[in-house]
C-alpha cells in the first residue's frame, strides 16, 4: 500500500473516529439529566446548599377571568400560568414544591364529590411530571377545597369548611401525604418525623373533624415543615394553634434547625391601596387570634409562606417574614395596573437553606403578559 493510501485510510478513519465522538457527546448532552434555567431563574448548584424548596399558591380560575382558554373554562384552572411556574421551579432543582391551596374552584353545590373529583384529577395531572423530575410535591389545603359557598335565610353569602369536603381532600391528595416510599425513591433520604396521627385532635382550638392529613408536619435535612389546615370545621379563618406549639417544640427537640410554616390564609393582608382598607377575609377576621398565631411564629423564629390572596408580597412582622404567593395564576387581586409592578405578577418563591445555617428566599415572576422571567425580591433568614 502506498504511503498516499495509507495517509487517507488513517484520515478516514480518524474522521470516523472524532464524528462518533461528537455524534455521543452529543447524545449525551441532549438526555435531559437536568433542565438548565431561563434567564432570571436560579438553577440550584450553588455550593452549599443542602435543601431546595419552592411555594406558590391560588392556580384555581374562574370562568369569568380574561385570557382563559377553552379548556380552562371548563376545568377551572390557569393552565398556562401555573405550568409555567412548574416548569420553572423544576428548572431550579427544587427538593419540594409545597402548593399553598386553592387548586381547585370547588364551591360546588353540596359538597359535590363528582365535580370536585375531577378538578382535583386536573390538578394532579398538572404536577405528575414533577414526581419523576425529582421535586416532591406536598399539598395545602386551602377555602376553595374545605369550604361550601351558600346563601344563608337572610341572603348573605356564606363559605363554611364540611367535613364531606375535608374527606374528599383525603380521598385525592392521601396518597401523596405522605408516601414515604415514593419520598424516599425521589429524595435518596427517609423524610423524617413524619406521623400520620400528629394532628390538631378534635376539641382543641374548637377543631370538631379529624384533621389528619389537613395538618401535618415533617422533617427534612434539618429543617422542620409545617403545614396548617386554616379552615377547620367549625373554625374557619383558624390556624390550629395549640398543635403547632407543640409540634415545633418537639421539632426543636429532634434538632430543626430551621421552622418553615405553609397554610393558605394570610395573617396580615396585602394593601395595594391605602385608601381602600382590605376586607379581613384571612386569619385577620380574629385579630386576637391572628396575634396569637404570629406570636407562635416569631417564638419560634418561623416563616410563614401563605396564599388566598392573588398578589405576590413579603412583609416582615415583627421579628418574622410572611411570604405572600398567592400568585399562581388565579385572578389577579389588584385588578388595575399600579405603581407596583408586582401587583400583577405570577410569582413563586424558591427557598435555599445553606449547609452554614444561611437561609435565602428568592422570589421570581412573569408579568401578566408572560414575559420573561426575574428574580423580584431576595431575603436572608
């Protein structure tokens, strides 16, 4: 052979060679190991960070909002909005996705288990990805699941938790509170300080249902989640406040570092305009026992994550933070433009705890226009 032959057999072959090199490495880079973040988003490899977790709440819609689409007229839910949000949140590598409530419209006639069982179905499909993307998802429940809206003898509007509503939000979100296998499958550690019967028990802060899986609480790589059913029967408007007085002593106890607490209402309404006092729709409608609740939180040096109204805000009370998202895409709250460009904005927040003790609150949004995603506001615990 001469040497000219020889020169381009091994030409060829090197080509060969170096093409399947790039065909696998670009294989490899095209397998969805983990999705890279948009602009304005935080993907999550920061160098210390132990735990990863974000919160939103509110993606229910109402027939009568602008922009829904067909289906979402139907199924009542801002589809676009909250997988958006999902997605996002996926992209930032979050350990777990707590949903501060109102997922569903709900306010059925009766307590109608066909209807609610089928938004609930939606809702479900919306988040399933997320189970196997590696995020965890854990259910609040908010009004629109626990409460009936009715006309009472005088004509006034009435929402009152029923028990047949709290059943049926065991009968679709039970599953997930809490699979420990399947947690463990997504997670790679156990969740800890997980009990099924640590719960407000019937006749203590007027609690008269059994509230198992409604409120609930675990651990996670040191950081202690509460989660709190703000609606009881029989006490609506209500954080079930004795219970969780002695759930965070004993998660202190255990050695929580951190105390994270998630329950739909507000404490303290957002105020876009002075001159328009909000209605005391949240645990505001008993202000002593807002006081109470708030107490709880600061003596535990807490923060609390809460949605119901459909605004995104984080206000410091106290020594503690409140983090209002209800901003997963239920009608905007503030129905006109302001100076605040937040007002009208889908938000969450994604929370990193720091193996040095650091805890960072970051809060992203898109504009009602759907317009690219920023980073809106940013607190150190």
């Amino acid at each position: 052979m001469s040497l000219m032959k020889k020169a381009k057999m091994l030409a060829t072959v090197s080509a060969v060679t170096l093409g399947s090199v790039i065909g696998l490495t670009s294989l490899f880079n095209a397998v969805p190991q983990k999705a890279k973040a948009d602009e304005g988003t935080d993907n999550g490899k920061d160098e210390g960070v132990v735990l990863t977790f974000s919160t939103v709440g509110d993606s229910r819609a109402d027939a009568a909002q602008p922009g829904l689409s067909a289906q979402d007229k139907i199924w009542l839910q801002n589809t676009k909005a909250f997988t958006r949000i999902t997605r996002e949140v996926q992209k930032q590598n979050a350990n777990l996705f707590l949903f501060n409530g109102d997922m569903i419209m709900g306010y059925t006639q009766n307590s109608d288990v066909n209807v609610l069982n089928r938004q609930y179905a939606y809702w479900r499909g919306l988040v399933a990805n997320m189970f196997e993307t590696g995020t965890y998802v854990v259910p609040v429940p908010g009004n629109h699941e626990v409460q009936d809206k009715y006309k009472d003898a005088s004509g006034n509007t009435v929402k009152k938790a029923t028990q047949a509503n709290e059943n049926t939000w065991r009968a679709n979100m039970g599953d997930i509170i809490m699979d420990t296998e399947r947690f463990k499958q997504i997670e790679g550690v156990d969740i800890q300080d997980w009990e099924v019967k640590n719960h407000p028990q019937i006749g203590t802060n007027n609690i008269s249902t059994d509230q198992s899986q409604l409120s609930y609480s675990f651990d996670l790589k040191g950081s202690h989640f509460v989660i709190i059913n703000t609606d009881p029967v029989g006490n609506d408007n209500h954080a079930p406040i004795e219970w969780m007085k002695q759930d965070m002593a004993n998660a202190k106890k255990n050695g929580a570092k951190h105390i994270f607490v998630f329950g739909h209402k507000d404490a303290f309404p957002y105020v876009a305009d002075p001159t328009t006092p909000p209605s005391a729709d949240g645990l505001d409608a008993d202000p002593a026992s807002r006081d109470e609740f708030w107490k709880v939180i600061e003596d535990n040096n807490a923060t609390y994550f809460c949605g119901h109204e459909h605004v995104f805000n984080v206000s410091k009370h106290g020594k503690a933070y409140q983090v209002l998202v209800g901003s997963g895409g239920s009608p905007f709250e503030v129905t006109t433009p302001t100076n605040n460009p937040t007002d009208r904005m889908y938000a969450w927040a994604t929370v990193k705890v720091y193996k040095n003790g650091k805890v960072e609150v970051n809060c992203y949004g898109f504009d009602e226009n759907y317009g690219k995603t920023k980073l809106i506001k940013s607190i150190d615990l």
